[in-house]
C-alpha cells in the first residue's frame, strides 16, 4: 500500500515539473491575439546611449524625489520604441565615448543631438535628421562684446569634446580651445571667470542662457551659421533596425506626434 501510495506521489511530482518546465505563449515571446489568432512579437528592451548635459535634449531632473533623463530625445526615441514594440533603457555617458559605445554593441542607439560627420559616418549609420541646429557663442553679460569670431582671438573658448561644436572652434586659428567631458563644467567655468566663452548648439544656448541669467547668447560674423542635423546613430550595417527606426521616425512626423514634442521642448 506504501509503495503503491509513493509511486502516485512520484507520477505527480514528475507531471508537476514537466508542466512548470513549459512556457507560456508569451513567456516564449508570443501574445496571442485573441480576436483572429494572430502572434505578435514580445516587448524587446534596446540600451540608448545618450550624454544628459544638453537640455531641452537630454538632461537630468529630479522629479518626485527621483534623478530622471528628460528631454526632446527621450520623448522622440520613447515613441519611436513604442512603434516598433520596443521598450527603452537610457544610459548616460561622456558624449566622445557614444559612437565608440555603439560601435562595441556596448549600447543598441545613441540619441545626444548628434550630427554625422564624416568621421562618424565610417563607424556607425545615421537614421534621418529628426532636428535642425546652429552654432552661437556664450559670454558674460557685461564683457566685450563679440560681433566677429577675430574678436576670439586669444581668448579661451570651452567646447564639449567630441561634438560638431567643437570641430568648428578648432578650426578658428588664434583661439584656445578649452574641451570638456560635460557642457556643465564649461559653463561652469565661463560663470567663474576661468574661460572667455563657450561655443555650443542655440536650442541647447537658450536652455543654459535660462538658468543662467547673467549669461548671453551672441552669434559673431564668421561662425559657421550653417544647420546641422541631429541623427540617431546605429550599428553599422543593420539595414533592418535603420529602416525600422526611419519608417517610424517618419510615422511620428506624419501623425503630428513630432510637432507636439517640438511644442513641449521648444516653444
């Protein structure tokens, strides 16, 4: 009787841990849709790249008590993930290692108001510009005036290292290029004095010239005035993931969706 009785307990046991072992639809990275049958493919979760020091792009907020990433590149790349059934996680590093950390598989995408230079280009793909950006110059209010980029000569001017900002200061001769890890170090520096100016995008000027009131935006003759285009960078030669990040850039466009997120960031 004992024995008949354990060997029950064991057929059970054993039919208990087969069913344990097997994975629902959507744990196998199916849901089913319960109207015609269709299966659709589970939420995949992407590493985005970014450097929360350009505001309105990206920057940090505390917001109930908790550090978070806002932004016009947060909300855009969190759309476009929800278009491809996508669930996004940011990590925030130095803008100069985003194209390395892409090029690694360190991260899926960077979205950092990045613009594709040529020397970008060779090492990762570019998805269609999502925004349009000129270079100003930051100064103390109450310093000299610069009308012309000759006036910069022998002045210090911050730049964030890596950025288009900083490949056309370089190119001015005469001026001492300071570059930085993070904007906020040289703006930090510009309030106390240690450098002349600092040389960055105008939506992201206007966002520091806010919080810095004793701060003003001037855009000399001789800068290049000319738009750049900020891209989202991707592995290079995944043509599938490009065309699927473009088509829904475009789908955000065409619903109106984009221009909501300009008039949340920038009007």
């Amino acid at each position: 009787m004992k024995k008949g009785l354990m060997l029950l307990l064991i057929i059970i046991l054993v039919f208990g841990l087969i069913g344990c072992g097997t994975k629902a639809p959507e744990e196998q990275g199916e849901e089913t849709n319960g109207e015609n049958g269709e299966t659709n493919d589970e939420v995949v979760t992407i590493k985005v790249g970014t450097s929360a020091d350009f505001p309105p792009f990206e920057s940090h907020e505390v917001i109930n008590g908790e550090d978070v990433i806002v932004g016009f590149d947060i909300d855009l790349i969190n759309e476009i993930a929800k278009e491809l059934n996508m669930k996004v996680e940011i990590e925030d590093m130095d803008f100069n290692g985003l194209v390395a950390a892409v090029q690694s598989k360190k991260i899926d995408m960077a979205i950092a108001g990045m613009a594709p230079d040529e020397d970008r280009k060779e090492k990762v793909d570019f998805s269609d510009p999502y925004y349009y950006a000129s270079q100003t110059i930051i100064i103390k209010k109450g310093a000299e005036d610069v009308t012309n980029m000759d006036q910069l000569k022998g002045k210090v001017v911050g730049s964030q290292l890596g950025t288009t900002s900083d490949d056309i200061i370089s190119e001015f001769q005469g001026v001492e290029v300071k570059k930085y890890n993070k904007v906020n170090d040289a703006i930090l520096d510009l309030n106390n004095g240690r450098i002349d100016a600092v040389i960055l995008e105008d939506s992201i000027a206007d966002a520091y010239i806010e919080k810095n009131p004793e701060l003003k935006i001037v855009i000399p003759e001789g800068l290049n005035e000319e738009e750049d285009p900020f891209c989202i960078a991707l592995p290079k030669g995944n043509e599938e993931l490009l065309n699927k990040v473009n088509a829904a850039l475009q789908k955000i466009k065409d619903t109106g969706k984009y221009d909501e997120l300009i008039s949340k960031w920038f009007e």
